[in-house]
C-alpha cells in the first residue's frame, strides 16, 4: 500500500539507472540524511556523539571497504587492522613531516599508501583462494604490528611509539567540537559510500561478483583476473585506509599500534558477515550492530537499575553478543541487510498476504 | 521460509535498547555530591593487577564516605570498565565526564596518552600516579597531567641507583650489561630514554628485549637472556606478563636475585604462582610496599566490617591494593586542598581540583593523620613539578612475602630535570602550545 512503484514511470536511461528508482526509497533517503546531517548534530549529546556516532561512521566505511573486498570479490581478507593503521600512520607522516599539509589530503595520502600495500599483499591472491588467502593477509597484519613498533620512522621517533594529532581544520572550520567532528566524518562516509556504491554498480563491480561466484568462468569470459582482483584490494584498502586515518585523527587523537591489532581486524569481520556481504547497507548495520550493541548491553543493567558488577557486566555483555551473532546467522546467514531488503520486499505486499 | 516470530522479538529486543540508548538520562552531577569516575579493568589479560587495585580505590573512597566525606561532602563513584583498551577507555571517559567527573585515574599509560589530549579541553585533571607519560611531570607545559608519586624514570633511575648501590658504587656498572625485558607498548618502552641516557654516562650496555602485548609468549626472550648472559635484567611488564617471565627466568635458569621490576611488576599476583621460584626477586617500591599501617585498620573496621567490601578482606595490605588507597587519597587531598581556596565544604569542579592538586603539601604529619604513616614520604607538587616526590624503596619477594631490602633512594635530579624538560618541550613545539606563563601559575 504504502511501498508501490505505481505511477512511477521512468522516461530517461539516466532515471531509470539511478540508485533509489522508488520515489519512497528517495523520500526516505532524503528525510534520513537530513535527519543525520541538521538534526542529530543539534539534538545528540557529546557522549552519543563522541563514543557511539563517531565511531560507528569510521568503522562503517572501513567495512564498506571490507565488504567491496570479501562481499563482493570474494577474497577473505583478515589484515583489516593492517591496512588502517597504514592509512592512520601515512596520513599522521604526511600531516606532521610537511608544514601546512591540508586535512583532507593527508587523508587521501593515507588512503593511496594504504592502496599500495593493500595491492602488494593482494598479490597472493592471484594464486591462492579461501583460507590460504585468509592466512596470507594475517601476515599483512602482523607485520604492519611489528612495523610499526619496530621502525621509529613510522612514528616520527617519538620514545613511546605513541603518536597523537591535534588541530584539525579544513579552509579555517576548526574541527573541535564533539558535533564537528560528527558531520566532518558524515561528510566523509557520505562522499565514500556513494563512489562504493557506484563502482559497484559499474562494470568494476560487476567484475568483482564474476570473479567472486565463478573464476574460471570470469577469466573465460574475457575478465582479466590480474585486474579484478587487484583493483578490489586497491580500491578496499583505500577505503579502509581513510577510515584508519580518521580513526586516528578524529576519534582516538593519540594512538599506539595496538589500536589497529588483530581484534579490530576480527571486529570488521563480523561486521560485514552480520551486515551482509555484498551489500553496502549491509555495512552500515552491522556496523551498528557491532558497535552500539556492547554499548547498548553494558548501559541496560542501570537503566533498568539493578547493579552490576562491572566484570560482570562485561561478561555477560560478551555472552549475549555472542549468542545475539549466532541466532541472526541462524535466522538469516546472509545478514542484516537481507532481513532489510526481505521486509521491504514483504512491505511491497502489505497489508496483502501475496 | 522466514520464521518471523522470533525475528520480530529480537528486532523488538534491539530496537527497545537502541531507543533506551538515546533516551538516556541526560547525566547531571549529583549537587551535593563529588564524584569520582572509576576506570578499572576486572577483564581481561591485566585483570590479576587491575582488580587489587580497583578495590583499594574503592575501598578508600568508601572510607572518606564512612569518615563524613571531604568536609562534609559525600563521594559518590561509578566503575567503567575499561580492560586495558585504549578506544574503551576513551568510550568510559566520555561516558563518565558528563556526570561531574573530578579526577581521572585511567593505570594505563595508553588510555593516559589519548585522554592528555582530552582532559584540557573537558577541564578535568588526570593523575596518573607512577604511570603515564614521564615528561608530564613538568607542570609547566602539562597543565591537567599529575604524574603523583613518581614516573617511569624516576623508577629507572632508582633502579639503577639501587644496582649501583649492589655493585659497590656507580662507577663500578662501567662494562655491565643489564637488559631490560618490556612490554612493547607506550608503558614498556617510557623508561628507554631515561637508560640509554644512564648507560652514556655510566658506561654500561643496554640491551632491549620487547615482549609482544599481551606478554604470553616470552620463550624466545629469555632464549636470547640465556645466550646474552647480562648481569642484571629490569621487567617492565604489567599483568600476566610478569608471571610468564618469572616462570620463564625459572625455566632458563636465569637467577631470580638479579631481576628487578619496575613497580607495575613487583605486586603479589605477579609473584603468587611462581611461589618459591621466584624467591629473591627485587621490584620497586613506589612509596609503598605490602605491609599494613593505620589507614589498613580503619579501612578494615569501617568498611570491610560493615560488609561494604569491594574485594576479599584478605587482600587488604597488598601492594596493588594499596596504591590503589594511595591513589585514591591524592584524588580526595586535591578536592580537599581545592575546598581550602574555593570554599569548605562544597563540591569542587575539575578546575578547581587540578589547582589543589598543584598545591598538595602533604607532609610527614598530615600522611601519618590520614594513616599513611610509614607507607608514604611527604609529597608536595608545584606549578613546575607536578610529580610531588621522586623517593622509592627496592623490595624482595622472600617466597612468601615482600620485604624491603633497600632504604629510600632518590632519583637523580640532574639528570632527570633536563630531560623531562626537553621531552616536555618537545610536546609543546609538537602540539603548538607555548609553556605556563608565572601569572597562570598563581592563578
């Protein structure tokens, strides 16, 4: 009833391609964004936005990134961490080495440093499938570990391998406040989405899922494996060394290389698993899911005014994590973004049975 | 096909949280109440040392309350924890300033490093009393930071005073090899500038072994000990790492007697499992040891017997458990120090507290009223010197108990003072901040 295409006549190739062809999909879009954009900023506390807004929008579009390179290429990568903290590291040399380097382009920089690792450690890809590759990109993440412990250039010397970055400030907009830094990383998510979304739409993308569901079939039909599979990594890293970078910059400040181990790899995993592979909203909800979820479980206890025991507490909100992961996986393996697209799907009917 | 029932619920289940989540008490400071955030770590690797210590916080806090408060003002506190995360840190400290915060106290050097970007801005002080960053200690370019009670290179110094001292005089370490075993993080690595500039001057090797977080794994370390053969080996490790080396030093057949820790590895979970293998053992001793003194007692009979316990009587006396009272008693002496300017009797805010905690005199007498006789030297902290005392002891592990084994040692100010303020200097070119001007500092 609500949810119809009726009326909703296409009379241009350019209309009919674009990305919410529904004019209710648009509505929402449009109402969500400025939603996020105007009123959260006004509305929010500092805590909502600094400790659950903030980083789900940075680990959103490193699982973005994530999800271009498992979801829909196929190749199992678990050096995550590794290729933001590659990104945070390269964009922290390019800001504190060069005197009045721009913001946005140490960003940027961190995210072409981040490519070019992300291509050398995806070279084994173009031998070896599944697990293997997954092992092969764990030694990406280990050695960026002992890289960027061991070599003090990385960490511009500093004795305790502890960098931090401060003053941020794009064309005189100093990036100070909680709310700043809130539509900073929203401008940013927003920007990168959108290039994910259409270079997957495009023929890059379409490369990609050849190469993911069958290929031998793709290298049969004329797509150069080389190709598909490195531009995957390349583009991935570069996504995920931005939301490092901005990791660091924005929501940490001051890092140490432990900030980008093995669990974080672990964490965007999940994130794209649960979300949904091969999906960009699926990166979003998971995203959600991972982040404000532990968030959610450890408050609940003094919301509902009982007291816990902190070590308690974050027991039980690992147990329940846990078995909230197993019953989505159970209820719907593909994932969060499934169960969206299947409601829609079941809005289409409403209120009709069929 | 879709089972929809069981999906609706669990989307009730997080859709109810989430909507909890933004209707969240909009945090108000208690008016009649201080409040002292609690950042502990009951999870985790660190846990074994972090739990002592978190119950001693919140055991003196108790006790103020149980007294009648700081002047007649309630302490009122909340635990965050944190499991020695840096990014859940961060989320705790969010989390926690709201509500009125009066002092941070995060005991680890990697949360300390994020938030000492923060606490300026949210104008509240961190004490990081024996941990942090050492170069914090000068006031003058570290406004909110008070690194109370000592620093990671007062804690070498000492330690190498004390082997100094072992050896029959300084000059006789020209030609010794000490290596130090650390946990490769911001904590382990603090002491390195302080060492290399030790061994310049006194002319012995310095061997750097780093041990991977969490600190498991440590046979290839001791492999390299083994081959190495130094004559003295410093541990700066923290949590289960400093059991591994023990068991580790046991298994090479590195004798326990030349190993000394810094004061974040000579508690008794560290030397509990090693028991008898670990005999002979030295740590530091930051003002404290294990041992109990009258502040033990009260804590004993208002708290504990009244069934207001955070932890096991039995743990009452322990090192980590007492610097946790120690640390909490700085927090409460800043509010005190605070109310003495700005009014007895009412609750202090973070900027407040961190002028009191720039102007502590606690002498010999005020310690020994509060209970801290024999515990603590006197500490007292100015603009420039916002570490307070550079004193330690050096205690041996007997296989059963901690025993002091050294007199109060003092770190070397000449060579300490240029350093801290070259480092904090540094900080400031980095961070484009300009030093405490004379009149900020009597403000």
């Amino acid at each position: 009833m609500l949810y119809r295409e009726n009326g909703q006549f296409k009379t241009s190739y350019r209309a009919d391609q674009q990305i919410f062809p529904i004019r209710q999909d648009r509505v929402v879009i449009v109402a969500f964004l400025a939603l996020a954009f105007v009123v959260i900023p006004g509305l929010a506390s500092e805590y909502m936005l600094r400790a659950i807004l903030v980083p789900f929008l940075i680990l959103s579009l490193a699982a973005i990134g994530l999800n271009i390179l498992v979801g829909y290429c196929g190749q199992i990568s678990l050096g995550t961490g590794a290729f933001m903290a590659i990104g945070a590291y390269a964009a922290y040399n390019f800001n504190v080495r060069i005197e009045g380097m721009p913001l946005l382009l140490s960003l940027v920089m961190g995210g072409v440093c981040s490519t070019a690792v992300g291509v050398l450690f995806g070279i084994p890809s173009l031998r070896i499938k599944g697990l293997y590759l997954a092992v092969a990109t764990l030694a990406a993440q280990f050695f960026t570990d002992w890289a960027f412990l061991r070599i003090k250039w990385f960490t511009n010397d500093s004795s305790s391998g502890s960098v931090n970055v401060s003053g941020l400030q794009i064309l005189g907009w100093h990036i100070d406040t909680p709310a700043d830094k809130y539509l900073f990383c929203l401008g940013l998510v927003c920007v990168c989405a959108l290039m994910a979304k259409n270079l997957v739409r495009g023929h890059i993308g379409r490369e990609w899922m050849a190469m993911r569901d069958m290929d031998v079939a793709a290298a049969v039909i004329g797509i150069r494996p080389v190709y598909a599979k490195l531009s995957a990594f390349a583009v991935s890293s570069f996504f995920v060394g931005i939301a490092g970078a901005l990791w660091g910059f924005v929501h940490l400040g001051s890092w140490e290389p432990a900030a980008f181990s093995i669990d974080r790899s672990f964490q965007l995993l999940f994130m794209v698993i649960i979300g949904g592979l091969g999906s960009i909203m699926g990166s979003f909800f998971g995203a959600a899911f991972i982040i404000v979820l532990p968030i959610v479980l450890d408050n609940l206890p003094y919301w509902f005014g009982i007291p816990v025991d902190t070590a308690l507490a974050s027991h039980l909100t690992n147990m329940v994590f846990g078995a909230l992961i197993v019953f989505f996986l159970v209820v719907e393996p593909h994932g969060l973004a499934r169960l969206w697209s299947t409601a829609k799907e079941k809005l289409r009917l409403w209120p009709f049975p069929h | 096909m879709l089972k929809f029932k069981p999906l609706a619920s669990a989307a009730l289940l997080v859709a109810s949280g989430l909507a909890a989540l933004a209707t969240a008490p909009a945090a108000f400071a208690q008016a009649k109440e201080q409040f002292f955030p609690v950042l502990v770590y009951r999870t985790g690797a660190y846990a074994p040392n972090g739990v002592p210590f978190a119950n001693g916080y919140v055991d003196y806090l108790k006790l103020v309350n149980a007294k009648g408060g700081i002047n007649g003002v309630k302490i009122s506190f909340e635990e965050c924890e944190t499991g020695y995360a840096t990014d859940k840190g961060v989320e705790c400290y969010e989390r926690l300033k709201g509500k009125g915060a009066t002092v941070f106290q995060p005991l680890s050097t990697g949360i300390t490093f994020a938030l000492t970007e923060k606490a300026p801005i949210d104008k509240i002080p961190l004490i990081t009393a024996g941990y942090g960053r050492s170069e914090s200690a000068d006031g003058g370019v570290f406004k909110w930071n008070f690194p109370l009670a000592g620093t990671y290179w007062v804690a070498a110094d000492v330690l190498v005073q004390n082997i100094g001292q072992k050896e029959g005089g300084l000059d006789k370490l020209k030609g010794k090899k000490i290596a130090l075993v650390y946990h490769d993080s911001p904590y382990g690595k603090e002491p390195i500038p302080l060492l290399t500039e030790r061994s310049k001057q006194l002319g012995f090797e310095l061997q750097l072994l780093p041990v991977t977080a969490p600190g498991v794994e440590q046979k290839s370390t001791w492999l390299q000990v083994r081959q190495n053969k130094p004559d003295y080996v410093l541990l700066w490790g923290w949590g289960v790492m400093n059991s591994t080396a023990l068991k580790e030093a046991q298994a090479t057949g590195y004798p326990r007697e030349k190993m000394y820790g810094v004061w974040w590895s000579g508690a008794e979970p560290d030397v509990k499992d090693v028991g008898e293998g670990a005999k002979g053992y030295n740590a530091l001793a930051m003002q404290h040891g294990a041992g109990r003194s009258k502040v033990h007692t009260e804590v004993l009979k208002l708290v504990h017997e009244k069934g207001q316990g955070t932890g096991p009587a039995e743990e009452v006396g322990t090192v980590l458990y007492t610097r946790g009272l120690m640390s909490a008693m700085l927090g409460v002496e800043g509010v005190k120090r605070a109310q003495e300017r700005y009014g007895k009797g009412k609750v202090m805010t973070g900027e407040q507290v961190r002028w009191g905690l720039e102007n502590l005199a606690l002498d010999q007498a005020k310690l020994d009223a509060l209970g801290f006789a024999g515990v603590m030297r006197p500490i007292s902290t100015s603009c420039a010197d916002h570490m307070g005392a550079n004193w330690a002891r050096v205690h041996t592990w007997s296989g059963k108990a901690w025993q002091f084994s050294s007199d109060w040692i003092e770190a070397d100010a000449q060579i300490l003072k240029p350093m801290v303020k070259a480092a904090a200097d540094k900080y400031a070119a980095e961070k484009k901040l300009t030093r405490r001007t004379p009149e900020d500092c009597q403000s």
